[in-house]
C-alpha cells in the first residue's frame, strides 16, 4: 500500500469520502490496518472469530424463561441513550 494512501486515511481532506466515514465515527486506522493485511491473513481472522463465535454459542445453554415472565429483561427494548 502506497504511503499516500495510508495518508490519506489518516488525515483526510475535507469533504473527501474518508472525511465523512470519520466524521460518521468509523475509525480509519482501523479500517487501514485490515487493509495491510493480505487477503489470506483477513480469511484467517475471519474464520477464527466464527470459531470463537461457534465455542461461545454451543458453551451458552439458554434458560428455560416463559414468554409472560416479568422478571425477565428485554434488551431490545432498553433505552441505553439515557444516563
């Protein structure tokens, strides 16, 4: 990857799409650090985050919770903007 393009994640002109991914809250210097990876190297980290995924799915037995249980929380419906 040619330094001008690294560059040009890490300090973007203004009004460039970079700008506004960074403006947006997406952090380029992540974004560049994948990219400096070969296509192999981001295969491989893929597939190890699923197995991680797979591990923590099959550890996790869900309780047996019936749908009229109050003391149940339902994070879809938390507000986590608050406070």
């Amino acid at each position: 990857m040619s330094r001008s393009i690294e560059e040009q994640l890490l300090d973007p002109r203004p009004g460039s799409a970079a700008a506004a991914a960074r403006d947006f809250g997406i952090d380029l210097t992540l974004t560049l650090q994948r990219l400096r990876l070969t296509p192999d190297e981001r295969v491989r980290q893929l597939q190890r985050a699923m197995f991680e995924i797979e591990a923590m799915r099959a550890t996790h037995k869900p309780q047996d919770v019936k749908a009229d249980d109050s003391s149940r929380t339902d994070f879809t419906t938390v507000d986590t903007t608050s406070g």
